[in-house]
C-alpha cells in the first residue's frame, strides 16, 4: 500500500521540476530579450564601425568633422537618383549617413527621380546621379555622386561671409569674364563664384581700391600703370591691402618698376625647361617640378603645374628688409621654381622662334622662380597675423588661369589656391586637399621621360633579347 504514495512523491517532483525547467526557459527568454533591448539601444546611440580600407574611404576625417562640428546654419543634401541604381551610390550613402550622424544640422533625402519628377524639374535636375546641397538660399550641385565633393560642397554653402575679388581694368588684362578658349578666364571665375566669392572689376585711373576688396588682381596686363594708380595702389597695399599680379613677359613696365620697391623683381628673361617641356611640345611649354609644401597655395597640388612663356621673378631682399610705407619684409616664399637644369633666358628672340639655347653671361642658370610670395608687416610689429598684414603673390605667367590652360595638371587648384589664401579661406584649401587624397593624379609625360620610355621600348629592349638569343646561340652551338 506504500508504493502508490512513492510514486506520488516522485510524480509530484517530476512535474516540479518541469514547471521549474519552464520558469527558466522563460527567464532566460526574458533575460536575453533584455540583453537585446539594451544593446539595441546603445548600439543605436553609439554606433560602431570599423573601416579596413587602407585610405579610409568610408570614415570622416578630422578636417570633415572640423567643417561639420562649425556649421552654424541647417544644410540638405538631396541625392537624385533611380532606384534600381541605388547600390552604385552606395557611397554616396554611407557618407550622408556619417555627416548626418556627426552633425544634427545636416539632413538628406535620397530621391528617386523617376517617382519624384516634379522635385527633379523644381532643382533642374537633367541626370541621374545629380546631388544639390542647399544652406541659406545658396546653392551647389555636383554630378556623379560622388562622396569625395560633399564636404567641400557644404563648406561651400555654409559660409557666412560673401568675399569680393576685385580685377583691375584699363591697361589691356585678360578678359576675366571672356569665354574664348585661348584669351577667355570664365571658367576661372565660375570656379571663385564656386567658391562664394563676389567678382567685380575696378579701375584705379577712376577710383579708389574699394573698402570690401579683400583681394585685388591684375591679370596680364599689358600698358603701364599711370602715376595717379601706382599712388591708389600703394595707399591699398599701406593698409594690409592683398594684390596677386599676374604679369606676362614685357607686360605693364610701370606696375613692374613699382614692385621693385616691395623687392619682386619680375625679370626680363624668360624660363627654359627642356627636361620638363610637355611631350612633342615646344620648349616654352614646361610643367614646374618644384614646388613649397609649406606654403597653402602649392600645399594642395597632387600634381605640377603648366607654365607657358613664363618670365622669372627674382627675390631681391631678405626678411627684415625695409619696404614702402614704413614696412619690412615678414616673410618670403618661392613657391613654383622650375628644375635645377632649366635656365632664365635672355634671348629677345626666344618667344618669337620658340628657340634657345643657354649661353653664358646672357642668361641664369635655374632654378628659376615663377611664383613668388611676400608678406610685409609694420616696423617693429612682426608678430601681427598674417592676414593683417601686407600680401603680394607673383606668378610669371597669366596663361595658368585660361581656359585653355585652366585645366591642364594643376592649373585649376592652383588658381584658387591662391585666391582662397589671400582671402584667408584656408579651409577651402583643406577641403581640396582631402578631395585630392581620395582622386587619382592627372598623367603627364614630360619630353625627358618620353624620350626615356622611347629609349627603353625601342632599344634596350630589343637589345635585351638579341643579347638573350646570341648567348643561348652560342652555348647551344658549343654544348653540342
């Protein structure tokens, strides 16, 4: 009669110890789903990534976050793309997706062009692949989609401040806003418009340097400077005034006289470079191999520049030296200097033929400097910024900046390099110096390399393998 009992005991804690298995089985159900919950939540306010490409194309750089952390108004980006063509911007993509998580003032819409065709036709969308990013009624698009040009294009669009370049008239410049190919430099000016800059011309002869110019240039100008402008533009450069000049070989004497006195001579000679002429181009026509990286103008080319008829321009101070207007020589830079093998020409003949040889007593061996920088500062006030003081960039050459030439190795970035460093918009220069870290360089030969890659295919080469077939002749001829 016991038994029973037994094994209603032993029922008892059987069906125990299954309702005990459930409560566990549910407890570690609700534990785990839990766990979930908070790592979801952490997850999504502190989300983790991990980019193993080796230039680190899918992270932001502290130039990026830099830009980002500073804006101090809202920015959208639109992407106008197709559907079915969404995974080839996924870069596109995953960038938004960071500089939307690193700033709260950027928002994106990623919008299909073909269910949204009334958006398109509003922002003139004629493409796929167009992206517009928009900050207080400015504007900025670019094609392709391509990841590399967001940032530059929100700093772009977020700049509080409109510059205005002044361009000097009245003495035979270039025609900034001309579209010709080979005398036009719109495509120059549309890329400071870009920029946000404001681009007007002056003339001295008629007035005085406007209070808002925060650069003024003079591009090839050809006739001299009156006495009247030459006083207007010294009253402009006494006061912190920032002028870029561009002069042409033989071009404006009086402006050339005048910037004796601040110790830029722009020579009568014009620079030579055989070694780095274009390839089967004239001699006139040269790439410039040498160039600072220490100064922002030159510190974002990925690539020479392209020089054509260039004069040289001699340095002929050194800091400390006493300039006009009670000020002294701060700093100096030679930023583009051609090749240790080139030479500054004398020759009168040289531009007409496009022929010269070196001779000794008439001409200067290279380097030859075709850009050059100095800044000048108050006598006995060395230590004030840069941007306040006195600033005056020389180039040899205007041809950098045609069209024609605008584009040409690193004519382009070079160009407005040096207008956004005379404007004290140095991070424009930072913003393409990320963008050139992300793009491949243009390929350029020079004469010297073709004539070396000639040597190679044409010569040795065969002569390598002629030498290879007697050799293996020979011991065949004897082995046997």
């Amino acid at each position: 009669m016991d038994r029973p009992e037994i094994g209603g005991e032993r029922g008892k804690v059987r069906r125990f110890g299954v309702w005990r298995n459930y409560a566990l089985l549910v407890y570690t159900a609700l534990a785990l789903w839990t766990l979930l919950v908070v790592v979801n939540a952490i997850v999504r306010d502190h989300s983790i990534r991990w980019d193993l490409t080796p230039e680190q194309r899918f992270s932001l750089s502290e130039f990026d976050r830099r830009v980002l952390d500073s804006l101090q108004h809202d920015v959208k980006v639109m992407a106008f793309v197709r559907t079915e063509d969404v995974p080839a911007f996924k870069e596109l993509s995953n960038m938004l997706f960071l500089v939307a998580a690193e700033s709260p003032r950027v928002s994106y819409q990623i919008i299909d062009v073909n269910k949204a065709p009334g958006m398109a036709a509003q922002y003139g969308v004629t493409s796929y692949g167009l992206v517009v990013v928009e900050s207080q009624d400015r504007r900025r698009t670019f094609d392709n989609a391509r990841a590399n040009l967001l940032i530059p294009a929100i700093l772009q669009v977020s700049q509080v401040e409109v510059k205005k370049i002044y361009f000097t008239v009245g003495h035979g410049e270039k025609d900034i806003f001309g579209a010709d190919r080979y005398a036009g430099f719109n495509r120059w000016r549309d890329l400071m418009t870009q920029n946000n800059y404001q681009i007007e011309n002056v003339s001295l002869f008629a007035s005085d340097v406007p209070e808002d110019c925060a650069v003024l240039v003079t591009v090839g100008p050809k006739r001299d400077f009156l006495p009247g402008e030459l006083t207007t533009l010294a009253s402009y450069l006494n006061r912190g005034g920032k002028l870029i000049a561009f002069i042409d070989p033989f071009g404006s004497p009086t402006l050339v006289e005048f910037l004796k006195q601040y110790h830029i001579d722009f020579t009568e000679q014009i620079v030579v470079d055989p070694n780095y002429r274009l390839s089967a181009g004239e001699i006139l026509t040269m790439q410039i191999p040498r160039r600072a990286k220490d100064n922002p103008i030159t510190r974002s080319l990925s690539d020479p520049a392209v020089f054509s008829v260039a004069r040289a321009i001699r340095v002929t101070a050194d800091p400390g030296a006493k300039a006009p207007g009670g000020m002294v020589v701060a700093y100096i830079s030679r930023f583009l200097e051609s090749s240790g093998q080139s030479w500054a020409s004398g020759d009168p003949k040289t531009i007409e033929t496009g022929l010269t040889e070196y001779k000794e007593g008439r001409d200067s061996m290279g380097p030859a400097a075709v850009g050059v920088e100095i800044d000048y500062a108050p006598e006995g006030n060395l230590a004030i910024p840069q941007q306040k003081m006195t600033r005056i960039v020389g180039f040899g050459s205007s041809v950098i900046a045609a069209n024609q030439f605008v584009e040409l190795g690193s004519n382009e970035d070079l160009a407005v390099s040096v207008i956004n460093e005379m404007a004290g918009d140095q991070m424009l220069i930072a913003s393409r110096e990320r963008l050139r870290q992300s793009s491949g360089s243009a390929f350029y030969i020079t004469d010297q390399q073709a004539r070396t890659i000639l040597y190679l295919g044409v010569i040795a080469e065969p002569a390598a393998l002629f030498a290879i077939g007697i050799i293996v002749f020979i011991r065949r001829r004897f082995l046997s």
